[in-house]
C-alpha cells in the first residue's frame, strides 16, 4: 500500500537543479529508496523539489550527491506545486500595444512597441523607438521586460 | 551533452529520434525538468498522465 505523497524542497549549487535531479533519481533507484518523482523547474534556481512519503528518504539520498546541499524544514502539498507541472506561456501578460524593453539579443536595451503576439510560438512582433524607418522584428516573449502594459 | 525533448511525450532524447514514440520530431529549446522515478506511487506522473519512469521536460518549444 503506498503512502501519501509529500513534496521536499532540497537546496542545491546554483544551476546544478537537473544534475542533481538526475543524479538523485539514480541514487533512489540504486538503494532502493521511496523517492518517487524530482522536479526541477527553470523559475526555482537553486532548489529540487521530491516527490517522496517522507523527509528520511530524501535526506539518505542526498547524502551522496554532490551540489545537494540540504532538506528544507517541513513540506510542501501537491496542491501548492501544481502549476510548475503547467507553465504558463512565455508572452502571458503581454497585450498589443504595450511598451516593452529588449532584455537579450543584438536589440538589447531597446524600447520598443509590441505590435503582433503569438500565443503558440509565444513570439512577439515589435516596432523599435529608435529605428529611423519602423520595420516590425519578431522576437521571443520571455527576452523582454512589460516597461507599460497598454498606451493609453 | 544537450539533450533534445520528443515534441509529442515531452520525454528527453539523447538520440536522433524519440525511443517511445518514433519521431524525429525533437527541439531543444525545452526547459523545467521533471525526473519520474516510481509512476505507480507517484501523484505527479498521475497528474501529467505519465507511466514510464523518465526524464521529461516542463515545457518544450
């Protein structure tokens, strides 16, 4: 009969969350231990989350592993992790429209106006401020910085 | 080694094409990993509706 499931935070090495994940789902494998699922989302630098019935399991297996650190006091439920499973599109929150700041690429630092977004290839379709002819570039929605959501 | 995502189970490849489902049709532009070690016991492959014990990625582009 199987526990219920609990959720631990571990702390790990900054941008080591997936080597450690891997090299956790190993250990648990090996030794056989009550860890059933890792979790390493992109918004959570420096933790691994562990699906497991209880904080003992985990703190064996991070025992061995380098870059995890430790177990975070107490856990989580299910319900409070659940929209890591489900991410939201990079471009949510972006209208036409908005003024936005270029954060990466060779438009870095460039305001500009957004024109056109694309939900499914989570694009969007700028205007630059100081181009001298606007010509719309196409670029990916989470390089970009919301300066103003709409222009009044 | 960067590994790829199979576009259509989500599941990291290390290889030309995805051993599950036999598509060629592989990003790398992926991100948020998810190891699923025990599928029976686990709430989460429940949730995602997983039932082999891989690696997959959060989101895939």
């Amino acid at each position: 009969m199987s526990e219920d499931s609990a959720i631990f935070v571990i702390k790990t090495t900054a941008n080591q969350e997936r080597s450690v994940a891997g090299m956790l789902a190993k250990v648990a494998k090996k030794e056989n231990l009550d860890i059933r699922a890792l979790l390493a989302p992109d918004e959570l630098k420096g933790y691994v989350l562990a699906e497991s019935s209880n904080s003992g399991e985990v703190e064996q297996a991070i025992q061995t592993v380098p870059h995890a650190r430790a177990v975070v006091k107490g856990q989580s439920s299910m319900e409070e992790i659940m929209h890591f499973l489900t991410p939201k599109p990079t471009v949510t929150g972006i209208t036409e429209g908005a003024i936005i700041e270029v954060t990466s690429g060779p438009f870095k630092g460039e305001k500009a106006r957004v024109k056109r977004v694309d939900e499914g290839h989570e694009e969007i379709t700028v205007e630059l401020f100081d181009a001298v002819v606007p010509i719309p570039i196409t670029i990916r929605g989470d390089t970009v910085r919301i300066l103003r959501k709409e222009d009044e | 080694m960067v590994e790829s995502v199979c576009m259509d189970c989500h599941r990291l490849v290390s290889g030309q094409e995805c051993p599950v489902c036999g598509t060629t049709n592989l990003s790398n532009d992926w991100s948020g990993l998810l190891v699923i070690v025990d599928p029976e016991k686990s709430e989460i492959a429940k949730k995602i509706g997983v039932t082999i014990p891989d690696k997959y990625a959060l989101k895939v582009r």
